[in-house]
C-alpha cells in the first residue's frame, strides 16, 4: 500500500479503540474518505461490524494501530523506543541549537549520545554537558566517552539546575514524546532554546494530546519535516520532522 496521507491519518488519530475494535468518531466523512479509511483499518486486519459499529479484529490492535500512524504505512507493528540518532540527523539538530562556548546542554534520554557526541564535536569548551539515561548498558556507555549521566527515567527525573539547550530524541511509542519534550521544557532557562526530533504526528493528530501540545508549540517553536526514511538506518520508518522551541528571556 502506498504511503497514507495525512488528512487520512488526521482522521484515524481520532478513532477509538476499545479491546479488539477501532471506532470512527470523527462525525460524517465524505464517501472518498471515508472508504479510504475503511481500507486502511481492513488492511490492518479488521473486518466492518454494522452490530457494533466499527472494525472489528482478532486481536489486540493498539500496537499496528500506533505504529500505522507514526510511520504513515502498514507494516508488523514497532516498538518505538531506543532508536540512535543518524548522524545527519544529530548534525541538524546540533546545528539548529546553536551551542556556543559557555552554554550548559541537556541530553534527556540520551542513548548511546548521539546528539552529545555531535555537541562536543562542533562546540568541544561547553560549560557542561550533561545526559539522562534509563537503561544500564546505554549509560555504561556514555560514562565511558566521559559524560556527566545519571541513571533515571527522565519523566520523574528532577533537577535543580536549568540548562541554556536541551537537544533530544525521545521515545515516540503512545506520544511519548510529546510528554518528554514538554518536560525538557521546563528544564530551559530563561532565554534558552530546545530542539527535539518529534513524530509527525504531533502536527496533524486530532486528539486532545496533540491539539493540547501544537497550543503550546505555536507560542514558542516552528519546525521542519525531516526527510522520509530518515531513521531507516536505525531500524524504524517513523515520520519525524525537527522541533525549535525559544523560550523566552523574561519567562
């Protein structure tokens, strides 16, 4: 199946799915849309049920469901977690920050530190650069290139200090990263900037997560869509565009 467009997957972001069926709830579609959506949820496997008004399926569809409207495809559905940063992707990012000497950086979630191997490439004398890290072996290793890391889900990870960047590629499974960034946010000093790798969805996605978090995103950010299959390298075809957010210097 080609790829989905997107005013198709606007319109699936809004379904519900309770236990094995996914529900329209978006009001009356047009013919065109409306069979155009159907053909998605029967090529994931559901099959219509006028008795219960939805499409019905076999199984649990939440994961291929998720993974359909991170990617824009139908595939075997995707765990999005731990993907590396490509490198170009780390260069972008870098380059969007616009670290300078003296500034502090945050890598939340930081992985193997994909995005601060690229800070201390182009900007190496940064007062600090610091990572949050979950998982054992990732922090292993980002101990060893030298990085101040503490072990923590950076969810309920606190601090008391604030940072002049954060540079992020956080988790995408069930809008994680809408969570992640809007707690990044608020590790931003006055006058800072945050940039973060993002699923597209956060820009067309209907429910209240999305619309919640694009009111809040058009106050302080812009961005750009990344190029398709850019973290085909890393495993994942997710849709991803490139999030700057300015936080102002009187906030």
């Amino acid at each position: 199946m080609a790829r989905i467009p997107e005013q198709i997957l606007a319109i699936l972001s809004r379904c519900d799915v309770k236990e094995n069926i996914i529900l329209l709830t978006c009001g009356q579609l047009d013919r065109k849309s409306y069979l155009a959506v159907s053909s998605v949820l029967e090529s994931m496997g559901g099959k219509w049920s006028r008795k219960v008004g939805g499409h019905v399926f076999p199984a649990d569809p939440i994961g291929k469901f998720e993974s359909v409207l991170l990617t824009g495809e139908i595939d075997k559905p995707e765990d999005f977690g731990f993907f590396p940063t490509p490198k170009p992707l780390a260069r972008r990012v870098v380059e969007l920050a616009q670290i300078s000497a003296g500034h502090s950086v945050l890598e939340p979630s930081a992985g193997n530190g994909a995005l601060a191997d690229e800070v201390r490439r182009v900007c190496p004398n940064v007062a600090r650069l610091d990572c949050v890290e979950l998982l054992p072996d990732n922090c292993a290793t980002l101990s060893s290139k030298g990085y101040r890391t503490e072990q923590a889900d950076f969810l309920t990870w606190s601090s008391p200090d604030l940072f002049d960047r954060v540079v992020m590629n956080p988790p995408f499974a069930r809008q994680a990263d809408i969570d992640h960034v809007t707690k990044a946010w608020s590790h931003v000093r006055p006058g800072g900037r945050l940039v973060a790798i993002m699923s597209a969805g956060v820009v067309f996605r209907e429910n209240k997560k999305s619309i919640r978090f694009r009111e809040f995103f058009d106050t302080d950010g812009c961005y750009e869509r990344n190029e398709d299959g850019a973290f085909k390298e890393s495993g994942t075809m997710v849709n991803t565009i490139t999030v700057t957010m300015d936080k102002a210097a009187n906030d």
